[in-house]
C-alpha cells in the first residue's frame, strides 16, 4: 500500500499542483481560517517560500474580517502607509477597477518605496470580470540564478532609489481617474528609498533582485546607463520562464513573497468589474551581499513640502 507524503505533517503532497517549473503552485482540499492549527500555518508557510506564490480555489466562505485573521496567522498585519486599510481592518486596501490606483498593471514589488516594505500580501478575489483581468507573478530568485556569473556579480555591487512618485504616466495606460488618484492620494506623501539590487533573503538565503516600476535611478550611475541597466535586469525576472499566470475564479486566495517575486496585474478586461482585497504582512528590511542595509533616504508631504530626510 502506497503512503501519501504529508507536508508539515498535515498537506498531502498529492494537494500541491505546480502551477510552472519555477515559480507557483495550487494547494487543493484546504479551507483556509483564522483557526488553523499551527502546524497547518507553518506547512503553508513552507510551501509559500518554495514556491514563490502560492493559490487556494473555493475561499469563498472569507470575508474581510476572515481574511485578516487568517493573514494575521503570517505576521503582523499593517495598512498601506498612504492609501491606509478599509474602515474596521488592520491592513485591508481594496483594488477596485472603477476608482483610481485600482489596475496595478505595471511590474512591481508591493512597497518598495518604503525601506521594510511588505513581505507577504494575501490577496482575494471580490468580483472577477467575465473575461480577463489575471495576474501573472515572477520569481526574482529565478532570475538572479539565470544570470551569467559576470552579470551577478555587477548586480550584487548596485543599489537603486526606489520611489512611489516614479513615472507612472510614461509606463501606464492612464486614465484621468487613475492620474487624479497617483497625484492626490498615492504621492501625498513622497519617499525615496536606497535598496541593493541584489538582496538576501531573511528566511531561505536565497538572492533576489529588487528592481520594479517603482525604481527612480540608480545609484552612482547616469540615467542612460542606468536605463541600459535596468532594462537588462528586469528583462530576466520578467522572462516567461520565470512567470506563473493565475486566472481568478471569485473566491480564489493567493498568497506571495514579496520579497522574492514581482507582479502584474493584466489590464485586458475593458469596462468589466474587477475588485480584489489585500491583507498586508509587515516586512524585513533589506540587507545587500555585503551586509548593508535599505535606507529611506527621503519622505515628503508633498502638499507642504515638509521634508523628513536621513543623510
């Protein structure tokens, strides 16, 4: 008689669907709650530094109060240091496409603005367009490991600014609500942040690039080449073999690293209703090869241009 191995001692291996090679993967047959045992939370966790990001269909029994006790089960909940969290949450920030700043589709890591910005985000799927409106993720890790050694080693040597008032205009398809949103609310309050392009994961030493739409230059380095650079760099982490794609069903979790992943949100859904939900995890801040760690270097209330800045 065959044995199905557990995970954690609780997940069936046979529940663990690679969703790509190197990044991704369904867990079926669990119910996720606030009241999961702990050897239950630390086999997800588990799973989720293996795989990058990980997804769970038939959710729908969560709503927003489930949602954070669960995510809370991850770490400590914390709200978006603009946008801040839905009335009566810790953490949750709705993503409705109708509003501004509701379609994220741009490469990014969630916060890098910030120096201990996100590590785990536990997203919901509300209300799903009939067609469209999928997500895709990528592993930085992956990506690090695919460069050639020469490349590694001048990426281990970089850092970058990193800044939520980055060029949204000239990378988005922009709508004027969505213009009114990044000037009003997502840029009230300004940050620039020093990050290694290169950064060691706190949990599996794993290197990771950090690079995203929200990069402003890099440091030390003239805007032509840096733009050579960069371009060089996120071409790797955005490589299709580094990317898993997720078609939501309403009721789906997913659940990533942020540390060692980006996303996209595809903007492919016209005028249809897409509305997700996201619990944020605090995170770590960042230590490069050498053992350096991210500095914010900037934080301006753009309105008074009242500055707070560290030399």
């Amino acid at each position: 008689m065959s044995t199905t191995a557990l995970i954690g001692g609780v997940i069936p291996s046979t529940d663990v669907v690679k969703r790509a090679a190197r990044i991704g993967a369904e867990i079926k047959n669990i119910k996720l709650s606030g009241d999961l045992p702990d050897h239950a939370i630390a086999a997800i966790k588990s799973l989720l530094l293996e795989h990058k990001v990980i997804f769970f269909r038939n959710q729908g029994h969560l709503n927003d109060a489930e949602q954070e006790r669960f995510a809370a089960r991850l770490g400590k909940l914390v709200p978006h240091p603009m946008l801040g969290a839905t009335k009566g949450t810790a953490s949750l920030l709705e993503l409705d496409s109708s509003r501004g700043g509701g379609r994220a589709d741009v490469w990014h890591a969630d916060g890098t603005f910030a120096d201990a910005y996100p590590k785990i985000l536990v997203l919901r799927a509300v209300v799903m367009p009939r067609f469209g409106g999928d997500t895709v993720w990528s592993n930085t890790a992956a990506a690090y490991l695919g460069l050639p050694p020469p490349l590694q080693r001048l990426a281990d040597g970089l850092w970058a600014v990193h800044s939520n008032v980055f060029d949204y205009a000239g990378i988005a398809r922009v709508r004027e609500v969505d213009k009114k949103h990044f000037d009003e609310v997502f840029t009230r309050t300004a940050f620039e942040t020093e990050h290694p392009v290169v950064r060691v994961h706190p949990e599996t030493g794993e290197r990771t690039l950090v690079l995203g739409a929200l990069v402003k230059h890099f440091v030390g380095i003239g805007k032509y080449d840096g733009q050579k650079l960069f371009d060089l760099f996120q071409s790797h982490i955005t490589a299709p073999e580094n990317t898993v794609r997720w078609n939501w069903i309403e009721g789906d979790i997913a659940i990533w690293d942020n540390r060692a992943t980006q996303h996209y949100a595809v903007n492919d859904y016209g005028d249809q209703h897409r509305i997700v939900r996201r619990a944020t995890v605090e995170g770590d801040v960042p230590v490069s090869v050498d053992g350096r760690s991210s500095v914010t270097r900037l934080k301006a209330i753009t309105g008074t241009q009242h500055l707070a800045s560290e030399n």
